[in-house]
C-alpha cells in the first residue's frame, strides 16, 4: 500500500530549515577542524566559510517568508 502524504508549504519549508542549518552546523564542522590542524588551506577555507554565509543567507529568507514582520 502506498501512503500518499501531503506536507503544507509551511511544513515543506520547516524540513528545508532544518537541513539547511544541519549542513551549515557541518561546514561550521569542518572549517574548525581544518583550523585545528594548524596547516589549514587557505582556499578550502574561503570557500567553506562562503559557503555557510550562504547557507545563513537561505535560511533567512525561508525564515522571512515564514515568519514576516508585520508592522501593526
């Protein structure tokens, strides 16, 4: 049997939240333990570090559109 479940927007973008900041928790993961060798590249640095701002980025604009500011 097949089960059809259906997620609303909201719901949908929850999901996308949340694995967002997983692999922004794992970048964070990554960029320290680069950092702990002492011998870090540079360049994977950057570029790791780019990506996360990215990843904060997303999951701000998921938020907003999630939770908008209404100014009463």
């Amino acid at each position: 049997m097949n089960a059809h479940i259906e997620m609303t927007e909201e719901e949908v973008l929850k999901v996308k939240i949340e694995v967002l900041r997983r692999e922004h928790r794992d970048l964070d993961h990554a960029i320290a333990a680069l950092e702990d060798t002492g011998r870090a590249d540079q360049l994977a640095l950057r570029r790791f570090k780019k990506q996360k701002l990215a990843l904060k980025d997303q999951i701000q604009r998921i938020e907003d559109r999630l939770y908008p500011d209404i100014i009463a």
